[in-house]
C-alpha cells in the first residue's frame, strides 16, 4: 500500500507515514503561545477566576461544617459537655438565684387539696422569645372557640394597630371586664405593694369563675422576668426594693395563695422553652430592636453579647424550678417543633379545648410581604458606629440623644441602598469556633436538664452535631461590622448629610 501526502500539506510539522523513523511529539505539538492580545488578556482572566473560585471555596470550607475546628470526635464532645457540666453544678441554683432556702415550706403551710371537680386554671408565663406574644394574640383571635371549649382568656391583651386600647378587641362585655381587673391586679402584683384593692377584686372574680365552673387562661410574660424584675411598663419595682433577690418568691407565693388556696382552681403552668443558642440570638435582635435611646447605650455585637452572657443559666430552666416549688403541675412547652407553638399550647397543654385546636388548625397563614424588611439591630449597630465617629471626631464626651436618632434615621433611610451594595456580603462579625462549641456543648447540657429524654451520651453527641450544622448555615451567629460600613459609606454617613436630612 502506498501512503501519498494530501495535496496542501506541509513539509514541517506533517509526519510522514511512509517513514520509519519514530513520531515526535514534543516536536510536532509543542505549545506555542499565541500571539493575539486579547487572547493573552483573556487567559489572564481565565486565571485570575480560577483563583478567585479556589478562594471562595477555601474561605466556605474554613467557615462551614467542614472545619476542622468543628470536626470534634465524639469523645471530645462528651468531654466538653461534662466541662460545662461541672461548672453548671457549681454555679447554678434557683434557691441561691433567688436568695431563698425555705420556699417549699411555705408552700406546705398553706397545701390546699382542690376538688376534682372544680375548673382549669392555665397560666401561661412566658419567658421572654419563646412565642409569647403569637400566642397571646392568637387567644385574642379564638374568643368564640375558647367560649365553646368552656374557657375564658383573661390575657395579656396586646393592643392591635385598628385598636385604640388593649381591650377593644374583646367582644363580650364581661370576658373584657374580666381582663381589665387581671390587668391591673398583675401590675399590682408585680410593681406595687399596696394591692390590697386589686387583689380583691380579682379573688372576687375567680370565685365566680369557679362557680360557674368556668375554665381560664392567663399568659403574663412578666411572671417570668422576677429578676431583675422589671414591671408593666417598664418601670422599676416597688416591690423589688422592699424584698430584693427575694422579690420573686413572694409574688409566687401571693398568686399561690390567690389561684389555688382561696379560688380553688386546678392550676396547670406552662413555661416556654427555647433551645439556649438560639434564645440568646433571640434576646440580642430584640434588645436591638428597642431603639430608645440604643445607639447610645448599647456598644455590643452579637460575638460579645453571646460571650458575655455565655454563663448565665438558663431562664426556662431556672423559672421551671422556681414554679414547682409552688405548683404541681409545671411543663414545658418546646419551642423546636413541626408544629406552631399556638397549635402546640392548645392542642397539648390546654385540657379539653377541642374546638380551639381545631380553629388553630384551620387558620390560613398569612402571605409574605414583599416589601423590604428593615432590620432594627442592624440598623441600630451601624447608627452607632456613625454616632461613635462623629463623638470622636467632634470630642464630644457626652451623649446626644438627639444625634443618635438622627443618625439611626439616617440609615434607615439608606437601607435599601445599603443592602443592595453589600448583596449577600455584607461585612459581619461572628462568634469564634471556641464560643461557639461552648455555647453548643451548654444548649445541650440545658435541654437534657429540662427534659428526662435523653438517656445516653450518644444522644447528647447527635443532639451536639444537629446544633452545630445549624449554627453554620446562615448569616444568624454573626452581626453586622458597624465601623466597615461607615468606612465604606464615609460620603454618606455623615454629620453633613445628615444636616441635609428633613
């Protein structure tokens, strides 16, 4: 056979089939640089994506699930929990927390046995950031449902923005009588000692409830802020002053001797329940999301608030022991559920309230507005550091209240386009991988406190594992860098622009 070379083939770089000598490679492909500009300019770009792609991938490893710091062994983990441990047990007592050592005595002399036959008596008492106000304002929605189960909410009443009073929601005439005295009685109870007048009022009015065998519901958050105790309104306690850290055992103890020893109801006490981690997070958007007089006072970053209140008990924990010593009947209500916490509170802790599970059930969810949400705290931390630079660069020593909100409407007014500049990336500061074991490892040595279902230390170890995948998705175990911010928007966030704003 004969090879024959095409017509228009040339003699260099052709291999000719017809010879024996070897074929040459390196001779024949070599690489060549090509030798058009935007050729070259676009292999510099090709390079530096690559680049710019290993980074960010290198950076979501080093932040994500995928650390090594948060590849603990299950050893580890079991050790850093038994860590916690051992500082809980030295440290954490409700009896030393509320500076007494006799409460179950005095609830043993005045034990009352009530009649099986009597009514229900639910008091719902928070605490704070474990869906108190949803189901509060819920309870507002099922008036007719609770009637027909028999029961009636005496509140909190939260005023709605078509109403002009907490208590225009309320149809019928005496359940709103009912809940203007368990008001006032509450607020008495709470901030004033003299509440004689009150008291009556109210004992008066559960022993008519209880004769007409009527069921009731009460959800005061405030029951569970008794110290500090801060009352109604915000003011500080009278009451408080007289006793002190003992100020929450007398109030106990007087809504004791109010609801079971003289109204003689069967008292069932629901204590709210959130997993630490994230009822500190929680607590931090909404102590941010009060801006009276924030930007001021508040300096904190979420790192810092988790760090600073990082061994402090847990409130669920500490009001559910302080409960039982008092009452027999005290549960939980868990927060980390399929199901809503209102349809939770009255399909499983309300007894009997059939036709109120069944409406909660029904309702329709509200659709998601598409307007952009402001975010408070956010807002509240760059205000602040725009406040701070402007005291700096002024030397001002005092606070200006007044520069402050400017400075908050400031920002507020620039949100969007703040958003829209930073994208996903805006610049954050988040708790460090210790923190963040440590706040897991406690989160975990709380709920196997609170709850009697964790039986090995293998599902403590699986507990520890769900929570760290959850802490490492997202944006919420970090807060925004204020002082990056205003560095970045230096032309605007100023004390010249803000003269500029109406």
């Amino acid at each position: 056979m004969v090879f024959r070379r095409r017509k228009g083939d040339s003699e260099e770089g052709k291999h000719d089939l017809r010879s024996s000598e070897p074929y040459d490679h390196k001779r024949n492909h070599r690489f060549r640089f090509p030798q058009s500009r935007n050729t070259y300019f676009m292999v510099a770009l090709l390079l530096v994506t690559v680049y710019i792609g290993i980074s960010k991938f290198i950076d979501v490893l080093s932040q994500g699930y995928f650390s090594a710091k948060s590849l603990l062994s299950d050893s580890e983990i079991e050790a850093l929990i038994l860590y916690e441990r051992k500082i809980v047990d030295d440290t954490y007592s409700v009896e030393k927390y509320f500076n007494v050592t006799n409460i179950g005595d005095q609830k043993m002399k005045t034990k009352r046995d009530v009649s099986p036959t009597n009514p229900v008596l639910v008091l719902h008492v928070g605490v704070n950031k474990t869906g108190t106000t949803s189901i509060q304002n819920t309870l507002t929605e099922l008036e007719i449902p609770l009637s027909k189960d028999n029961y009636i909410f005496l509140g909190k009443y939260n005023r709605q923005p078509h109403t002009k009073s907490n208590f225009d929601v309320i149809h019928n005439p005496d359940t709103r009588n009912y809940a203007q005295i368990t008001m006032k009685f509450m607020q008495h109870l709470l901030c004033e000692d003299d509440s004689k007048t009150q008291r009556k009022e109210f004992l008066q009015m559960l022993k008519k409830l209880r004769e007409e065998k009527k069921n009731v519901i009460i959800s005061f958050e405030d029951l569970s802020a008794l110290a500090p105790p801060w009352c109604i309104g915000g003011t500080s306690s009278e009451r408080y002053e007289e006793y002190g850290v003992g100020y929450g055992v007398h109030v106990l103890n007087e809504l004791y001797e109010d609801i079971v020893v003289e109204a003689e109801f069967h008292v069932k006490v629901v204590v709210g329940y959130r997993r630490f981690y994230s009822w500190l997070v929680s607590l931090f958007y909404y102590t941010g999301g009060n801006v009276n007089e924030m930007a001021v006072t508040k300096s904190e970053t979420l790192p810092t608030f988790i760090e600073e209140r990082l061994l402090e008990p847990h409130p669920s924990l500490l009001y559910m022991d302080l409960y039982r010593k008092f009452f027999d009947n005290v549960s939980f209500l868990h927060l980390h559920s399929s199901q809503s916490i209102i349809e939770r509170f009255l399909c499983e802790f309300v007894p009997n309230a059939i036709n109120s599970c069944q409406a909660v059930q029904n309702m329709e969810t509200s659709s998601m507005s598409n307007t952009l949400k402001i975010d408070s705290t956010m807002v509240n931390i760059i205000a602040k550091a725009a406040y701070d630079k402007e005291r700096r660069k002024k030397n001002l020593t005092g606070d200006d209240l007044t520069l402050s909100d400017g400075f908050r409407r400031l920002v507020r007014t620039n949100y969007k386009k703040i958003k829209m500049f930073y994208n996903t990336d805006i610049p954050k500061e988040c708790i460090s991988e210790d923190v963040k074991e440590r706040l897991i490892a406690r989160s975990v040595l709380f709920e196997s406190m609170c709850f009697s279902t964790f039986s090995k230390d293998v599902e403590l170890v699986a507990l520890f594992r769900q929570i760290m995948s959850e802490i490492n998705d997202g944006f919420k175990y970090c807060s925004v860098d204020g002082e990056k911010v205003v560095h970045d928007f230096e032309d605007l966030l100023n004390a010249n622009t803000l003269s500029k704003l109406s």
